[in-house]
C-alpha cells in the first residue's frame, strides 16, 4: 500500500512541472504572431482577374407540328420491319414470330434441372427465377433467338441467331448442361 502512494507522488510532480512550464510561456511569442499577421494583411492586395463577357445566347425553338415524334415506336417497327424484308440471308429471324417466356432471360439466368419423358416426347425442365418451365425441340429460349436443338438427360443444345460485326446474320451452338445440387 506504501509503494503504491510513493508512486503517485513523483507522477503528481512531473505534472505540476509541466503545467508551470507551460504556463510561463506567455503572450511575447502570440503578440508577435498577430502583429505578423496584422502587417501581411495589410500589405496582400487580392488580385482577381476580370472574367470574360458571357457569349451570346440564341435560345432555339423546336417547332414539332407536322413532323414525325423520331421516338414513336411504330415508326421504329416499320424502320425495323423495313430492314428485315431487306436482308436476302435466309437465317434471318422473323420479327412477327411471337415471343416464348423463356426468350426473356439470358442464357446464364437458366439453369436446367432436369428432364421428362411424356408419350415420347422429351422435355427438358428449366428453372429460371424460381420458376419451372418445360422445353421441346422447336421451343426457343435465351435472349439471341435460340431454338431447342436436342435434349438429353444431361443437358440442352440449342442453335442461336445472332448479328455479326457486318451485322449478318449468323447461327452459333450454345449448351446449357444438367446442373447438380449439393447436399
């Protein structure tokens, strides 16, 4: 309990030394600073350059009576169905096919978990946003125009449409495999 007491006691002194130490320095180096600072002030001019005068403003009106909206889309349609009867490539798409759900999602949004046999025929079961669809051959899927080529047990081929850097149209094979889950 002694020692304990006699430690505190030169800890208390080296404090109170340090608090007079810092106490006699007075106001002499602070008066100095401001005086310091007090003649800069007085001597610095701000210089600020003069700005350019503003151009010029012409406001433009956009009169829109009697042309055509250039975002109306049944003039996008007709410019696309126009491009469409253009192209002599016999793999070319056709614009009017109606959509399948599937043809929404990308090939790597879907995941094929299994397949089904039914009078014959053989499905494929795909999942896509927690949702179960059945495939055929001829169903399309995928975002490039794929078109179900073959189903086996463990995985689905598929033949897609797509535009080449000249803009052709090209066919290329995509796969989509079984994928197995992990307990």
């Amino acid at each position: 309990m002694k020692r304990r007491i006699l430690s505190r006691v030169p800890c208390k002194c080296m404090m109170m030394t340090f608090v007079l130490v810092l106490a006699g320095c007075g106001d002499s180096g602070i008066a100095e600073l401001k005086s310091w600072m007090a003649q800069v002030r007085r001597e610095t001019r701000a210089v600020v350059p003069r700005l350019p005068a503003p151009k010029q403003f012409t406001p433009f009106t956009y009169d829109a009576k009697g042309t055509i909206d250039p975002y109306n889309p049944a003039k996008l349609m007709n410019a696309f169905a126009k491009a469409q009867t253009r192209s002599t490539n016999p793999i070319a798409p056709d614009p009017a096919r109606p959509r399948e759900a599937l043809e929404a999602y990308p090939l790597d949004a879907l995941k094929m978990v299994g397949t089904l046999e039914k009078t014959g025929l053989s499905y494929a079961l795909l999942q896509a946003d927690k949702t179960i669809y059945h495939v055929k051959v001829g169903n399309y899927i995928g975002q490039n125009l794929g078109m179900v080529t073959g189903i086996t047990e463990a995985s689905v081929e598929l033949k897609e449409v797509v535009q080449d850097a000249s803009g052709d149209w090209v066919e290329r094979k995509a796969k989509l495999e079984l994928q197995e889950t992990k307990k």
